[in-house]
C-alpha cells in the first residue's frame, strides 16, 4: 500500500490528534495529511504547544527517513543542547538518534518520512 492520492485541500480540515508514543504527551499533536499505516510512512504537521517536553519518550530511533521543516516557533534537542528554530530542516536516516526536545513558547514543523 502506498499514501493515499490527495489533490489540493485546505489543511486545516484535518483536525491535530494527540501523537503515539511510548507515553502519551498530551501537549504533542500532529495533523496527518496523508499516510500508509502499514508501511508507517507519513507526511504531517507536528505541533508542540507551550511547555511541551518530550522527555518521558526519551531520544528517538526509528527505521525509516524523516525530513523535518520548523515552520514557526522553536524546540530544544536536550540530548545536543541545542535549540532550533522557525526556517531550520533536518534530514535523518534510519537509525539517526534524535531528542527528547522541551519548547517553551511552541512549535509547528512538517515532516515527511519514507522508507
């Protein structure tokens, strides 16, 4: 199966649901635009409200690619010590070690990930 075929739709009718994890982080939520549930691949908008921290999750490993554009506001890698912002993107291969991340005023990325 692959993602599902979408032509021009305003985005905002996909509503943000809380994101899956090992535990739940309330403050987490992502818009899915489109994805393949069986291979895992997606594309969505991730959303860190204010005062999200990502540390119950602790750093991410995942088998497939991600790419990741910050559209607005700012996180922090607390594994790097480093804080990203509005206009950054990042491309992680499988198996690249990433997070937890705390964002004090919030934050809004797009992602894609593919195998």
């Amino acid at each position: 199966m692959t993602k599902p075929e979408h032509e021009f739709f305003p985005v905002d009718v996909v509503p943000f649901t809380v994101c899956q994890g090992k535990v739940t982080i309330p403050t987490l939520t992502e818009r899915v635009l489109a994805a393949d549930p069986e291979s895992g691949v997606a594309t969505r908008i991730l959303r860190f409200e204010p005062g999200t921290d990502t540390s119950p999750n602790g750093v991410q490993v995942h088998d497939f690619w991600e790419e990741v554009y910050i559209l607005d506001g700012e996180f922090t890698d607390l594994t790097l010590g480093q804080t990203f912002g509005s206009g950054q993107y990042a491309c992680r291969p499988p198996g690249m070690a990433h997070g937890p991340w705390v964002s004090e005023d919030g934050c809004t990325t797009f992602e894609v990930r593919y195998r």
